[in-house]
C-alpha cells in the first residue's frame, strides 16, 4: 500500500520551511485535509490557497492552479491566452520540450498576469531554469507552489467582493477533491 504524500500538515511544513512565511496561521499535527479546510473557514482563507499549493504534488497544483484561474478570472475554454495554454499543455504532457515553452514565456512576459506565474510555475517544476546558454540552475522545492500561490492571488485580487468569497471556496474545493484522489490512490 502506497503512502500519501504528506500525514501531517507539519509534514508540509517541514517539507516547505518557507510556507512558514507565506501562511499565517501555525503548522498543525493535523491531516492536510483539514488543515485546508481550517484555513478556509478561518480569518485568512488565502491561506488555504496557498497551503494547497505547497501540499499538491507540482503537477498537480500547476494544473489545479491553472483551473483557479480559469474560474477567478471568468477564462472560457478557447479564450486562455499562450500562457496558461503552455501551463495546461506541460501538465498533458510533462516534458522537457513543454516545460521549456512555459520557461521562456513566463520569463519574458508581464510579471502582473496571473497566467505569467502559470507559465512560470510548470517551468519551474524541474529541469535547469536558466535562461543562459551553458549554465545550469536547479529550482528549489518551492518554487512551482509558490508561483501557483502567486498566479491565484494575483486573479483573486482581480474578483470582485461579492464574488469572491464563492471563487475562493470553488478553488479549495479543488484543491480538496485533488488531495481526496491522492488519498484514494495511496489507499
């Protein structure tokens, strides 16, 4: 029988130290399930957000982030723009190929667009991330969740105030239904 990923939200953090510095509320010796679910009836219900971004596994929250967009900025199938498209089409296919597309478009692109940090997130799943012939950089283990954390916080300041405490709740609910199928995968 396969283990989840992380038992704990402590895990989490202990796997993230840097999530220490974007969510507000402390580590927790609880499942991550109800951690998140926590968060998002508490006072900072971003918070929620972004622990889901640390807690998926980086496809995964590249793709759960791509549909938190989609739905905070209202993004109709047919009308996402090459970046989010470049996002959508690494998580498809995970290859190095796409991943680079992703890399080259998040970086040169507007870094106030949510889809920018799609982009940025697949990008910075793996692989080398420079952008210099020759050299070679490794991303470190946040970097795709906190570039998924940014694209959704950068829609959700876009929403307006009588629809965003629905959008949000529909981006955990996301995020929920996705760490319930790794839960019944590890099962």
């Amino acid at each position: 029988m396969a283990r989840p990923r992380f038992l704990t939200a402590t895990e989490v953090f202990d796997a993230f130290p840097a999530l220490v510095d974007d969510v507000t509320a402390p580590p927790a010796a609880e499942p991550p399930m109800a951690y998140l679910r926590a968060l998002a009836s508490g006072p900072t219900p971003e918070d929620a957000l972004t622990f889901a971004a640390y807690a998926l596994p980086r496809r995964e929250a590249v793709w759960w982030a791509c549909q938190c967009v989609r739905t905070l900025e209202g993004v109709q199938p047919g009308g996402e723009d090459e970046l989010l498209r470049a996002a959508e089409a690494w998580v498809r296919e995970p290859d190095e190929d796409r991943r680079q597309a992703a890399l080259r478009l998040g970086t040169e692109t507007d870094h106030r667009a949510a889809s920018t940090w799609l982009a940025l997130a697949a990008a910075w799943s793996g692989g080398n991330v420079s952008r210099f012939e020759g050299a070679f950089v490794r991303p470190t283990p946040e970097q795709t969740a906190k570039a998924a954390r940014v694209a959704i916080l950068i829609a959700l300041a876009r929403v307006g105030a009588k629809e965003r405490s629905r959008r949000l709740s529909l981006c955990v609910d996301g995020a929920v239904r996705l760490m319930q199928q790794e839960l019944a995968g590890a099962a």
